[in-house]
C-alpha cells in the first residue's frame, strides 16, 4: 500500500509541471480573424444577390466574431468586354449590397473581371483598372496595411499579356520592387500575410480530365513569376501565408514553410453549384501574435 501511495505521488509530481502549459494553450486567443472572401461575381442574375446576401449574414454570425473581411477579386461578374451600362449596374448592386448587408470594414484586391479590356475603348478615360479603383476608392492597385500587429500586403496580380489581348499573373518590376521594399522595412518579428487574386502557388492546375501526357498550365491561371516570389518571401521568414482565389476551387500548398490557400469562390461554379468538388464558400482564419495561424474553408 505505501509503495503504491509513493507511485501515485511520484506520478502526480511528473504531471504538474505540464498543467500551466496546457492552461496557456488552452488560453490562447487570435489576435484578428478575417474571413477571407473572393470571386463573388456579382450580378443581378443566378438569384446571386441573394445567395450573397446570405454569405455576408453568415460570415457576421461567426462567434468569436469576424474583425476583417478581405474581398480577393473578381467582385463583378465581368467587366472584361462589356458595355459601359452593364457594369455600372454590376457595382451599382456590389455598392449597395456591401452598405446595405455588411457591417465590417472590407480590404479589397482587383480580379481579372474586374479589369475593363473592351478593345474598342481603350481611349477611355476609364480602360483598364482606373474603373475599379475609383469604385474601391483605391489610389493604388496594391497596397498594405497592419493591423493588430501583422501586416497585410494586397498584391495586383493581373496584368495584359505580351499580346495585349488578354491577361497573365504577374507582379512586373515595380511591383516587385515595391514588394521588395515593403518586407525589407517590415519588422522581421511582424508577421506578414499576403492577398493576391491569381495564386502564387498552387496544385489546382493539375486537376483536369483525360490527361495523357502532361498537363497545360496557362500564365493566367497561376503567376509566372513564382520562383522570384518565392525566392523573396524565403529571405523573409516572417511571410507565414498567402490567399488567393481565381480558380473557384479550394487548396492548400505548404513550401518553405509558407502556406499558400487558393480559398475557393462564394459564387462557387458562377451562381451554379459546385465548381468541381469545391462548394461555394468563404475562408476563415484566425491570426495569432506569434505569427501562428488556423484556417478553415466555410461553407454558407
């Protein structure tokens, strides 16, 4: 009976030193959660307002509560080649939607359908992204922000092709330079996520049907100038995670111990189900000091 009385005190004396640990973890709260929404391309058709409607209500009934929406692009339907009246219906309806049904502060990134390229008004005052950006109030296509101690960049990934007819990811010299900058003079205790709309990195490009012998991998799809992106946020261990959307379907890729989460679309497969097996959804992720992070991929 006593050397079993001595076991079980031993045992306790091992046990109490692990207890204030657990109780830490337990206690450990994010310090910003966003809900990471993109590829919404909205439009007055599908019943799309409605099922917008219902993925803002969701996302503000989160408990704990959402701090910060981050809106990925793609946030008309398309404004690619339409006619002047077309999109300013589409962000007439985005414009009252987000005051009406939104009561968070929204961060926006532009899309490729959020960039006018009609061949026949490239004289107008309005071609390209200047459209957009006047709605989104935004001085310029990329921006950063920090906020409760990390630091958000907003890349613009969109940009013509060599051809001048059609789009391809890619930051271009300034940008990159910009980009360059921006994690040189950021604290390396601060930790940095980062919003582009084409992903950086992805495995999605490989999911295609009837392959035979090798897959295309198109330089709108995802960014051409990876490695160089990569080869910068290596130099800075500080980058923990990067969201894209523009796929419609959701991944997560893990190099260099940065995650890089391609989150989907809201519209799923354009206000028509699922986009293969993704559903139409939202992303969630909960920030914490030590530059750690949880995710999730909502469903509404």
């Amino acid at each position: 009976m006593e050397r079993r009385s001595a076991l079980k005190n031993i045992g306790g004396l091992f046990l109490l030193p692990t207890m204030p640990a657990l109780s830490s973890a337990m206690d450990k709260k994010p310090v910003l959660r966003v809900a990471h929404i993109t590829d919404v391309h909205l439009k007055n058709q599908f019943n799309a307002p409605a099922k917008f409607v219902k993925c803002l209500h969701h996302l503000q009934s989160q408990s704990p509560k959402v701090d910060l929406v981050l809106n990925g692009g793609d946030i008309v339907f398309d404004m690619n080649k339409e006619n002047i009246g077309t999109i300013n219906d589409q962000w007439k309806l985005v414009n009252e939607m987000m005051k009406n049904e939104c009561n968070l502060p929204v961060h926006y990134c532009l899309g490729n359908h959020d960039i006018w390229w009609n061949e026949n008004t490239k004289g107008d005052v309005f071609y390209g992204k200047k459209y957009a950006m006047d709605k989104l109030q935004l001085v310029k296509p990329y921006y950063s922000l920090v906020q409760n101690g990390w630091k958000i960049i907003v890349l613009d990934s969109t940009h013509l092709d060599i051809d001048n007819t059609w789009y391809i990811g890619k930051l271009g010299d300034e940008q990159l330079t910009w980009l360059k900058n921006e994690l040189e003079t950021t604290s390396s205790t601060m930790p940095v996520m980062v919003m582009s709309h084409i992903p950086i990195l992805t495995a999605l490009l490989m999911i295609e049907d009837d392959i035979v012998n090798k897959w295309t991998m198109l330089g709108g799809d995802m960014h051409t100038d990876t490695a160089k992106i990569i080869n910068l946020f290596y130099q800075h261990p500080n980058v923990k995670l990067c969201l894209s959307g523009h796929l419609h379907m959701r991944d997560k890729v893990v190099y260099n111990s940065v995650t890089y989460l391609c989150n989907g679309a809201v519209s799923g497969a354009w206000w028509e189900g699922n986009r293969r097996e993704t559903a139409p959804g939202y992303g969630l992720i909960d920030l914490y000091a030590d530059g750690s992070f949880e995710e999730n991929y909502v469903s509404y």
